[in-house]
C-alpha cells in the first residue's frame, strides 16, 4: 500500500462507517436496562456458583487430604 493513498483510504473507511452505523437497529433505553439488568444477573449468579464450587473444593481439599 503507498502512503500517498492513505489519507483517501482513511475517509473512505469512515464515510463507510458511517453509513453502516446508520443502518444500525439501536435497542431503545427500556431494552438496553432490560439487557444490562440481565447481564448483571447472570453475571452475579455464576460467580456466586463458581465462588461456591471454589469454597466446596477447597474445604474437601482440607478435610481430606491435609
């Protein structure tokens, strides 16, 4: 690629970009806290089975092999 052509690549990158960007379906306020609200839930739950599984492996790894 020549440097020459770099600047006109770069606007047509962002004029491309930005005709995508209108083409996007944006999630209205409702759904965004809707989806957010699930990721948190989903998140917390994991990591509180994880945490337990961790707190489980780790007592019967001092209860029987210590």
């Amino acid at each position: 690629m020549e440097i020459s052509k770099l600047p006109q690549k770069a606007i047509a990158f962002l004029k491309e970009t930005h005709q995508e960007l209108r083409r996007v379906t944006w999630p209205t306020r409702q759904e965004a806290i809707k989806h957010t609200l699930i990721i948190v839930g989903v998140t917390l739950g994991v990591s509180a089975f994880l945490g337990g599984l961790d707190f489980l492996f780790a007592w019967l790894l001092d209860k029987f092999v210590i």
